[in-house]
C-alpha cells in the first residue's frame, strides 16, 4: 500500500537541503581512522542520502606550518578515503585546509555534510515552501521464503597471482622507473582504489634495501608547454608535485624514514607521448609518478 505524506515547510525557517557538521578529533598529528571515527560517520549518515561533503581541515601556523600542514593534509585524506568507503562519490567530497588561526584548534577536521533527506523517501514534487515524498510501507503478509536446492560445489583451482609489478632488481643507481598501475582521481592527488598493490609492493623493495634512496618525480597530463596542473586541494598549480608527494607520504607513513626520500614535480614538461588530448591511452601513460634511484649504497 502507497501512503502519501505531505509535509509543508515554511521558507523563512527550513531550507530547501539539510546542512551538518560532524567534527573529528585526531591526537596530535596522528592521521589513522579508528573504530570511534568509523562508527561516528556511520552513525550522522545512518539512513540520510548524501547530496555533497566538504571536508575542512586545520594546521597551525606557529612551529613548523609545514609539517603541520602535511599533518592535516594526512587527517584529510584518510577521512575522505572513509567517505569513499561509505560509498559517497568522489565526485560529491571536496577538500579544503585552513589555518587554525581562524579559532578551530589543530588536528580537527570538520566533515560539512548537505543531504537530500531520508533514505528511501521518493520524492515527488519538491519547491521551496511544499515537499511531498512518498513512502512505501509493506502491510501485506510476506511471502513463505523459498528454498533453493543446494548446489554441488566445485573447487576452482587458485589463480596466479603476478608480484611483479615492481622488481626490486630494477632498482639500480640513477635508473627511473615508472610506479605502474597508479592510478589518481582527475585533477586530483587522490589515490584511486587498486593503486594500493603497487604502492605496497614499492614500500617492500624499501624496507627490504635500507640503504637505497630515492627521488619521487610526479608528471601529468593534457598541458602544455611544460605547464603543471590545478591542484584543488592547496589552490596552486602543483599537481604534479602533490601527485609525486602522495607516493612519499605513503612510504614515511609506513616507516620509510625521510631523508632516503624527496619528491618534486615536473608538470608537463616530461610527457613520453605528446598527443595526449582526445587520447585516453597517451594521457594515462602521461598521468605518472617515477622513482628515481639517487643511491643504493
């Protein structure tokens, strides 16, 4: 049976979309989502369709604001990654650092959620005074479940798996290899889900070769003349450098210490296919982050 609600708003005291804000505390400059960060998103979300997040966090100015600043960059990208999890596009979060002067403390992130309304409504006419929004409920008896006939099951032989994304032989002094398979989000330094593999097969060649260091160069796409990218989380044409920076944040967060690490961009101005516009295949071979090797020894 089809009820219909009708619910009448007045303009001058709701809006026309539900605005929150869920605040995360982080300790000191500790970047991991723990059970507590988990069951709090899951709780503000519960049963409410997410039209958009904008994820805000805080540095201090005063010490070091660039570790500071890469501490908060950290608390923002692994709650994002949580958004990505709770299956919220990619598209719907955004991302934005600022100074702690403006009087929220460091080590917080503030998640600015505006929602549709309660999942499972279907809405059916919506202005700024009236929303009707129609219901299902199911009075009717259910039906007997069914029975399904078990089926034999046959053992599928394992799969081989390839752990040759990276081998560590290839890291010889002053070679540059290429990080395959690393993906990223468009115009972004995210990491798409599937790079973990290799990202995780590169901090094993370093854990397992304490000696080799290396530098991180990031490369992009679809510019020319050498020009590097927008970066929309720090507001500066660095993309190629915040890319190269997410592969050197990853290896010092897993213990890679940082002075066997540096990174730096180089835009455009690298490109190993130049028609790279229209061309999907040439933009995602130009879309890279190489490993320099500056020593082994």
């Amino acid at each position: 049976m089809r009820i219909l609600f009708f619910l009448v708003f007045f303009v001058l005291s709701f809006c026309a979309n539900a605005q929150d804000t869920c605040t995360f505390s982080f300790t000191t400059s500790n970047a991991t989502v723990g059970k507590v960060h988990q069951d709090k998103m899951l709780q503000f979300i519960a049963n409410r369709s997410v039209e958009s997040a904008m994820v805000v966090g805080y540095f201090s100015s005063v010490g070091d604001a660039s570790r500071n600043r890469i501490a908060a960059d950290n608390q923002i990208r692994t709650l994002r990654e949580t958004l990505l999890n709770n299956n919220i596009p990619f598209n719907q979060i955004q991302t934005k650092i600022v100074s702690s002067d403006s009087g929220v403390s460091e080590n917080v992130v503030e998640v600015v959620f505006k929602f549709l309304g309660v999942k499972g409504n279907k809405v059916l006419k919506k202005t700024s005074v009236v929303q009707i929004s129609e219901v299902n409920l199911n009075l009717e008896r259910p039906p007997m479940p069914v029975v399904k006939k078990r089926e034999k099951v046959t053992e599928k032989p394992a799969e081989k798996v390839d752990n040759d994304l990276l081998a560590a032989e290839s890291f010889k002094k002053n070679e540059t290899i290429t990080i395959p398979n690393l993906l990223f989000e468009g115009g972004t330094h995210y990491f798409l889900a599937g790079s973990e593999r290799v990202l995780n097969q590169l901090l094993n060649v370093m854990q397992k070769n304490p000696k080799l260091r290396i530098e991180l160069q990031g490369h992009i796409c679809c510019r020319f003349g050498g020009m590097d990218g927008y970066d929309p989380a720090t507001g500066q044409e660095n993309l190629s450098e915040m890319r190269a920076r997410s592969v050197y944040l990853f290896l010092k967060d897993g213990g890679i210490a940082e002075n066997r690490m540096t990174y730096r961009g180089f835009g455009s101005s690298r490109k190993l296919y130049e028609a790279d516009f229209g061309n999907a295949m040439a933009a995602q071979q130009n879309r890279r982050v190489e490993v320099l090797v500056v020593d082994t020894e």
